[in-house]
C-alpha cells in the first residue's frame, strides 16, 4: 500500500459524497487518500426489486471484493446497505456521525391532495394513493397504516428515483432523508414520516477496511462517533437475531439521551397486516446486547410467528 488511502465507493452522487466526506475528514488528521469508483450489482440491475434479488449485501460485495483483492484500502457504504454479518475478512473501521434517520414522503406535484389524504386516512371521495418504495419495510409500515393505498416499485439512485416519480403517474414516493439533504435534493413539499421506524443504521456511515490492516483501522479510528457505533450496533444486533437482512420489513431505532438509551424495533408481516413492536429505556452502561435481548423478547411476544411466515414466503 502506498501513502494515500484508496477509498473504494459506488458510482452515485451520494455514493460519491460519502466517499468524498471521508476523504475530507481523513485530510483533516493529515491523512492522504484518493477515490476510486466501483460499479455494485444494485446499481446496474434497475428493475428487479430488492426483495427478489437476493439482497444481502447487493450494494457492499463489489467493493468487499475489491477490498480483499487489495484494489482499494477502504470502502465507504450508507451503514443501513451493509449486511449484519460482514464478509470474512473485511472489518468494521469506523463510523461516522448520524445524520437524520428519517423517512419522508417526496410528493409528486402539489402537496395539499396528498396532505387530505394522509391526515384524513378514512375518507372515501379519493382514489387510493399511488405511493412508490423498494423498500419491504417501508411498504410494510405503509401498508399497515394505509392498507387501502397501492405499493409500486421504484428503484436506482436517489437521483434516478427523483426523476422516475416525476414522469410516472404516482402520488408520491418515500425516501430516506438523509440521502437526500446530503446531495441537497430534498424538495420543499416533503413530508417527514415521524410514524415510520427506520431501517437499523439509517443515516448512519460505515467505513470498512481488511481485517488485517491494522494500520489503516488505526488511521480510519480517528473517524469513529462512539455514539453512532453503540446505537447502530444494537440496531444491528436487533436485525440480526430476528431474520438478518434488508429485504425483511424490521425497523430499529436507538438514540442516547443524557445517560439513557431508548430503543424501539417492530416487525410487521409482509402485507403489513400484522405489527408486533418494543420499546427499551435504559442506562447505556447496560445498553449493550439491548438488541439481541429486544428481539428474543418481541419473538416471544408474537414475532415469531411473523418471522415465520416471512421464512416460508421467501421459500
């Protein structure tokens, strides 16, 4: 390896900040690095849903491969793509500071139908919305709130899903915040989705390196927020001990306030339908394995059963 970090990320304008965020922040501790870009299998494959690609790790194994290969020292990934379980031999390096982990609804066009429409959920003299996610959780939580409304599918970049809600005849569609405030794309006329719980690790930035270079752990340490990693990791955990990945609709969220974590996760069935759900207060000192533990707890309580049935519909 030579003198300057070679920062492996995917091709996309947010892909491409991310990257570039931590280049900057590594400048800042007088580390040299340079980007090097990296096509994903997500990214080429625009029209299968997630939820029918195999999903675990379709954004992330490209660069794995070119981690372990030694073509690129680091790679760069939104934490809430990369699978629970890392490849072998690739290690969690650092992870940056969360930004916002919400979700909100981007409306095509004017906003005032859509507000009546959410707001008055029960009325009768609308058309069900058109409402467009990849996302099984996000169509899952939306479903169970707004079960008369219809799911479509959309899929790319931030960027490309944007452009495909203008032209297609859809309500609106949902997107996670931070993706779009990082690229300053978030239209005005958006709505935030406080009712939605986030995907484990939304808005959070993971830094990957070999399990071996210790050298470069070191340097990407410097980059770490302590408190993102605690919180993503029990987010994680929560994921983990009940199915594993981001084609399941699991949602987590921990935040730390004063000397106390908060913790909620849910599960819902695939059509929504059914919801079991958990909250946790309690100091972080204590806070550790609150994940795996919220997550025996809720498969005890009625998850399981959901959990289950999303097994046998994947079969």
């Amino acid at each position: 390896m030579g003198n300057s970090l070679k920062i492996g990320t995917r091709e996309s304008q947010l892909a491409v900040w991310q990257a570039t965020l931590v280049k900057d922040l590594l400048q800042q501790h007088g580390i040299e690095s340079e980007l090097v870009f990296i096509k994903s299998e997500g990214d080429i494959d625009l029209k299968t849903p997630l939820y029918e690609m195999g999903v675990q790790g379709i954004f992330t194994k490209t660069l794995d491969a070119a981690l372990l290969n030694n073509r690129i020292d680091i790679a760069v990934h939104s934490m809430k793509d990369v699978p629970t379980q890392l490849a072998s031999g690739i290690a969690q390096a650092a992870v940056l500071k969360r930004g916002s982990y919400k979700d909100i609804l981007v409306v095509n066009g004017q906003s005032s139908m859509v507000n009546e429409v959410l707001n008055s959920p029960f009325t009768t003299h609308h058309s069900p919305l058109k409402i467009a996610t990849s996302s099984i959780r996000r169509k899952a939580q939306w479903l169970h709130k707004y079960p008369q409304h219809q799911i479509h599918n959309l899929r790319g970049n931030v960027n490309t899903r944007l452009q495909k809600l203008q032209s297609e005849n859809w309500d609106a569609a949902i997107f996670a915040a931070a993706g779009l405030e990082r690229i300053n794309l978030r239209p005005e006329n958006s709505i935030e989705l406080d009712w939605m719980l986030p995907a484990p690790s939304q808005g959070a930035i993971m830094v990957v390196c070999r399990e071996e270079d210790t050298d470069v752990k070191e340097k990407c340490g410097l980059l770490n927020d302590e408190a993102t990693a605690l919180c993503t990791k029990i987010e994680r955990d929560f994921l983990r001990a009940l199915l594993g990945g981001c084609s399941t609709p699991i949602s987590a969220l921990a935040e730390i306030e004063e000397d106390e974590l908060f913790f909620r996760g849910n599960i819902l069935s695939l059509d929504g339908k059914q919801k079991q759900e958990i909250e946790k207060i309690l100091p972080i000192d204590l806070a550790t394995n609150i994940g795996k533990e919220a997550a025996i707890e809720l498969l005890q309580n009625g998850g399981q059963a959901i959990a289950d049935n999303i097994r046998n519909a994947a079969k």
